[in-house]
C-alpha cells in the first residue's frame, strides 16, 4: 500500500476560506464600479455646469437653473455645485428651493462657511433676525474674515435699534476689505443719520469715485451725498448730487422738492420751478410743495408793479 503524503503547501485550503475570498474579490469589485460611478457622475456634473455657465453668460438663466439642477441630481455630493445653484435661485426670487439646497448643502460640508451666510442673507431679507444673526455667526466662527456675514451682522444690529454696534461692525468689515461699496454706503449713511455729515461726506465721494464698485448703491449714495451737503448749506453742490441722484432712484413728490429747494437756494430758479412742477404732481397736498412754489415764484418775479396812484406820483415827481 502506498502512502501519499502532501507537502505543507499542497495541502488543501480550509473550507472557510473560499467564500472568504470570494467576498473580498466581490467587494473590490463593487468598489471598482462605485468608484466608476463616482467618476461618471463627476464627469457629467463638469459638463452640465460648463453648459450651465455658458448658457447663464449668453443670458438664459432659465436654461442655466435647468442645467445645475441636472448636475446635482447627476452628483447629489457635489456642494459647491449646489452652492452655485443655491445662488441662482436667490437671485431670481426662489427663496423656499434655494434656502433647501442651502441646508443640505450646509448638512453635507458644515465647515464650508458659504452656506451658512448665504441662508443668513435670505431669512433677513424674509424678516427672520434673529436666526438671519445666528446664521451669520456661525460663518464668523468658521471665516472671522468673512465681510459678507460682518455686514449682515451689522444689517441686523441696525434694525434692532443698536446703530453704535451696526457701525462697528461695517467699520470692521472696511478694515479688511477697505473698498468694498456695501459697508461704505451703510457706514456713511448711518453716520449721516446721527449727524456725522462731516464723516459722511468724505466716505461717500470715495464711493462714488469708485464708480465701477459702486453697483446698487449709487443713486442712494448721490442723494445722501446731496443731502450731506444741504445739511452744510453747501446749495449748489447739493443740487448737482440731488440731482444725480434722482435720475438713478424712483423718486418721490419729497425727493422732488428736496431738490427743488436746494436749487431754489443756490439761485437755479428755473431749475426749481421745473423740480417743484413734478413734486405738485406727485404730492399736490404737500403745504411744504405750495409754499416753496409761493416763495419760488415771489423770487422770479421782474419786481412788485406799482399801484395805480403811486405810478402817477411818480410821473408827477
């Protein structure tokens, strides 16, 4: 009888063994496509937001909103994709779609600090405050340099009736960013509305000077301008930045006579008569529009015409 004996690495692998392996070939393997996936869908995702981009220069913001909304579906994980659509919605009024990719993408990437000031910009502009001011300070505790969320702090200071704490923070805000137009125009006008117009004037023609920066606040900047110097009796200036003021605004019966006063005090008396038509039209019970239009009308009269019998004397004489 012959016996066979078998080398150590001959010998047969135990049974558990086999599906062991097998699991770990099935894993890799599963792996390997997820990884495939992932891949995929980042390759579409690129694609989709290059389209997205494209079409949101040529102007089609519809098109643009369609195309990001493909790409987070194509790659749910991608949050600064979402963020860009976030962004979209915010601008073109779809607050309650925008404030959900916000909090997922907020849930997905809690140390990104865009997210949490993007929400806060949205619930102050919905009268939310309180949680705008707490949205805001959680961005601060992740960028303590973000300026977007140190205005936003100062905003809602401002409404809650705290104005020294407001200017601090746009003061702040300035201090790292020292041309950026927004806490410019809030820290001027705040100073202008505690009668600081002789700090205000100085950030206010800067801002202007700026123009290209200036953006949104300009007309609002001119008319404060305007202001700053009818405050300092400063008419013909005052006139010339009321009046640019009011060609970028949507100006009101006040707004018109405002103007119409400034130039009826730097001796433009045409130019008030011509202010204070529009500021009748606009504001026809206003007392202080008829009487500026008595005082302005007193001014471009030739002279009072003599009476009758005084006419005569002087003949006489």
């Amino acid at each position: 009888m012959v016996r066979s004996e078998l080398r150590s690495n001959d010998r047969i692998p135990p049974r558990w063994l086999c599906p062991l392996v097998l699991g770990l070939v099935l894993a890799c393997a599963a792996g390997c496509q997820g990884k495939g996936r992932k891949a995929a869908a980042q390759r579409e995702t690129s694609r989709l937001v290059d389209q997205a981009q494209s079409a949101a220069e040529q102007g089609d913001v519809g098109r643009a909103e369609k195309l990001l909304s493909a790409a987070v579906a194509a790659d749910p994980s991608d949050c600064e994709t979402r963020l860009q659509l976030s962004e979209l919605l915010q601008e073109h009024g779809s607050l309650a779609d925008a404030m959900a990719h916000l909090e997922r993408a907020a849930q997905q990437n809690p140390e990104d600090p865009r997210a949490f000031v993007l929400l806060a910009r949205i619930l102050f502009d919905r009268q939310q405050t309180a949680l705008a001011d707490r949205h805001a300070e959680r961005a601060l505790e992740l960028d303590p340099h973000l300026v977007q969320a140190i205005v936003l702090r100062g905003q809602v200071a401002e409404l809650q009736g705290d104005p020294d704490t407001a200017l601090r923070y746009y003061y702040e805000a300035l201090a790292i960013e020292p041309d950026r137009a927004e806490p410019r125009f809030l820290a001027a006008r705040q100073l202008y509305e505690r009668g600081s117009v002789e700090q205000a004037a100085p950030l206010l023609r800067r801002l202007l000077e700026e123009s290209p920066v200036c953006g949104r606040h300009e007309g609002d900047a001119w008319w404060l301008l305007g202001q700053c110097y009818a405050r300092q009796e400063r008419w013909r200036d005052a006139a010339l930045a009321l009046a640019a003021g009011i060609e970028q605004r949507d100006p009101s019966g006040t707004d018109w006579k405002d103007l119409a006063y400034a130039q009826f005090r730097s001796g433009e008396i045409q130019a008030a008569r011509s202010s204070l038509d529009v500021a009748f039209k606009l504001s026809p019970e206003d007392p202080e529009v008829n009487t500026l239009r008595r005082a302005v009308e007193q001014a471009a009269s030739p002279g009072i015409r003599l009476s009758e019998g005084q006419e005569a004397d002087r003949r006489r004489e």
